[in-house]
C-alpha cells in the first residue's frame, strides 16, 4: 500500500499558481509519469519530460523568446547537464520571462528512500539532491538573476483532514528554517536596457493647493508617451481646482484630474489604477518631499532591466530636519525589519511614497488584495508584498527625503500603526503557508 500524493501535489499546484497571470504565455515542464498530471487543472500547459539528457529534442515544440514563464518540476535532479538545460530554457523565454524550479529539499533525502525501502511511496529515478545554493550560481552563468527562493510542505499528508492544519501550523512555527520538502527557486532572465516604455504619473493630494503646481513644474518632461494623473481626495483648500488649472494650462501634456470618491491615500491611488493606461506606472507624493527629478532614475532602472519594481528609500541619506518625526522614524524602522523578514527581502524603507513598477503587476495586487482579510490602509504594503509574492524583483533607490513646505501629514500615527501590525501578521500567514484548497 502506497501513500497517496494527491494532497502533497495539489499543495505543489496551489503554490506555483501565485506566479502565474492569465493573460501570460506560460508551460509547466514535469517528469513523465508523474501523478501531478492527473490532478493539476492545466493539463493544456503540461510538457512530459524524462527529465534525463534529452531536453533539447523534447522541448523542440517550445517557441523560442515565446515564454513569460516556464514552470519545472522534479528536472533538475534527474539531468547531467544543469547548465545545459538552464540555457535551453533561457532560449524559450521572452524578455524579462522567468523560470520557476521546483526542487526536492535535499533534506529530505533519506527519509524520502526510506519511505520508498518500505514501499509507501513509488521508486524514482536516481537523483541528484542539488541545494539551492549550487544551482543560483550556476544560473547566473546561464544569464539568470535570482529573484527569490523558499520552501514548502512539511507535513504532505490529508490524514482525515486535519493534515493540512498540522502542516500548516509547522510551516508557521520554522518557516525560517527550510525544512519544507519542495525548494522553489525563481530565476528571471537577464536583458539589455530596453526604451520606449510608455509612463502614468500617479499624484495623489489632500489639502496640497500651493505644493501641486512647483511639484509638476518639475516633473521631468519624458521622450517616450507619459500622463499626469491627480487624485485628489476631499480637501479643505482648492486643491482639486489648483490642478484643474494646471490641466488646463497644459494641453500639450496628457493630463487627468480625478476627485477621489473612497477615503484614505492607498484606494485613492486604486481609483487612478482604474484609469492608467501605460506601461510603468510611478507613484508621488504630492508634498514635494522626494525630488520629482528622480523619477528619471526610478524608471531607468526598471528599462534597464534590472527590476521589475522600485521602491523608494529615505534611509540611506541624512533626512532634512522636520521630515521625519522621530516616533515615526521609530515605526518606520520597525515595519522595515518585519516585512523583510516576511518577503526575504532586505528593504531599508517600507512606506516611502515613491514607487515605480510595470502595470501588468495590477493584476498580481488584485489577487494578493484577495487574499487578505485585513487591509493596508496607505496601499505601500499591499503593493510591495503583492509584487514580492508573485515572484517580481523588487529594489530600492536611495532618495533624499525633505521636509514639506506647505501643508501637514496625513498620517495618524497610532491608529494607522495598529492596523499596520495587524496587516503584517495576516500577510505572514499568507507568505509563509501552502494553499490548502481542495486538500
């Protein structure tokens, strides 16, 4: 009697389908005769693979530069030539595609044969149990970046249903300490700088009336296709007529002025989402405190290819006195050291204002917003965390932060910090457990 792996494969699928986008060209390579093939709901996106040296001939049918993603289970092991295989795949993908591997913990080695010596589990092919380690720096040498890795799966057992929650309680409890039976490593493939991506400017503003014309009088004037679009939330000044007029007074230049009809800065910036219509998108703030000058830099990273999202950071330069008030100085720092903790991603600065990232990673925000049930309630979490789970390589820029001329925050320190917290242990549980659904 042989235990089944229905549960450990259903989990596997769960976890590989937070990479993938519907409107993405995307195959999933898996060894032949594996029992994944009889439950996945993507059986149209399956290549069988002997996953020995013949990789060549059997991913002949496989355009080359077509693919945004390219799934591989259980491969790697199997084959003699990692490089190889890893540089056949680099052909297949489009530019900036990625590469998931999926992997057997090495870990998990011995009781893996031992459960085969007493026949709960069907004999493999002899393997090579490779740590992640070794195959990033062989990736880097078959023109890959190593955007993310980690594991899951600790207790791959239904066991009257309370399997799931045993496993998931451990994934919890030692998430730092990869003792999960599947690796997963995310590769993106390396490209030359690339131009001509078109830019939406997001500003959202509340009671901003005299810092919006000297913020869009220096906002850079781009060569490739951008728009401006305001956001301006229920103000006590004429904030909403200031950027009316700077509508007006520039026709040349694509200019939206939207009136928020939700509260707070995060949906605010959703309902400019909505409207959106180019490539990149790039968040500011409305107080001047980040030079609008540096949104040159902020998008030449990402045309470069050397991300896919870029945050902000005011950590790195000494802050103008005022900027920043010390207790959320203190916040500021503290919600840095957990989301890095969350994302394994050592960001300096969490909540800087200044974004800029590809449009098409909306679709991945909607998702992750879904699987919350507490919210953000600025919208920086949301976007940083989303872009980090669905497998985007997130950097930072340095920028220098100033203190406001005109105006006062709209941060509560305290209610928002709250809720902040709460948003952080609900993001943990997310990050860091299978999917048990229809486990």
């Amino acid at each position: 009697m042989k235990i089944s792996s229905n549960t450990y494969y259903i989990r596997h699928e769960n976890e590989i389908s937070r990479y993938i986008s519907e409107n993405k060209n995307w195959v999933h390579v898996i060894k032949s005769n594996n029992n994944y093939i009889n439950i996945t709901k993507h059986k149209e996106n399956i290549l069988m693979s002997e996953g020995i040296d013949n990789f060549k001939e059997e991913f002949i049918n496989l355009k080359d530069g077509h693919y945004d993603l390219i799934v591989v289970t259980d491969i790697l092991e199997l084959t003699d030539d990692v490089y190889g295989l890893l540089k056949t795949l680099n052909h297949k993908l489009s530019k900036g595609g990625k590469v998931l591997i999926t992997t057997i913990n090495p870990k998990w080695n011995s009781i893996m044969l031992f459960f085969e010596f007493l026949r709960l589990k069907k004999t493999s092919l002899p393997r090579s149990y490779i740590h992640n380690k070794k195959i990033k720096s062989i990736a880097a040498s078959a023109g890959f970046n190593v955007i993310e890795s980690h594991n899951r799966q600790i207790f791959p057992f239904k066991l009257l249903r309370i399997g799931s929650f045993i496993n998931l309680l451990f994934e919890l409890l030692f998430f730092k300490f990869n003792f999960g039976i599947n690796n997963y490593l995310l590769l993106s493939k390396s490209y030359e700088k690339s131009t001509g991506y078109s830019k939406s400017i997001i500003i959202p503003a509340k009671n901003e009336e005299l810092n919006l014309l000297p913020l869009f009088n220096r906002i850079p004037k781009f060569d490739s296709q951008y728009e401006v679009i305001f956001v301006i939330a229920e103000s006590e000044d004429d904030t909403l007529q200031v950027a009316n007029k700077i509508k007006n007074d520039n026709k040349s230049i694509n200019i939206e002025v939207i009136q928020q009809e939700s509260k707070g800065k995060g949906p605010g910036v959703l309902e400019a989402f909505n409207i959106s219509s180019h490539d990149l998108i790039a968040i500011l703030d409305s107080d001047i405190s980040v030079d609008p000058e540096t949104l040159l830099d902020f998008f030449e990273i990402i045309e470069s290819g050397n991300a896919d999202f870029v945050n902000g950071t005011r950590f790195v330069y000494k802050m103008q006195e005022g900027a920043m008030r010390k207790l959320n100085n203190l916040g500021n720092i503290f919600f840095q050291f957990i989301i890095s903790l969350v994302i394994s991603n050592n960001l300096t600065d969490s909540l800087c204002g200044t974004k800029v990232f590809k449009k098409e990673l909306l679709l991945n925000l909607h998702r992750w917003k879904g699987l919350l049930f507490i919210k953000d309630p600025f919208g920086d979490f949301d976007l940083i965390f989303s872009a980090a789970y669905s497998g985007n390589k997130i950097v930072e820029y340095p920028v220098h932060y100033k203190s406001r001329v005109y105006g006062a925050t709209q941060i509560s320190r305290f209610s928002d910090g709250f809720k902040l917290l709460a948003y952080f242990f609900n993001s943990l549980f997310v990050f860091n457990s299978s999917n048990n659904d229809n486990t």
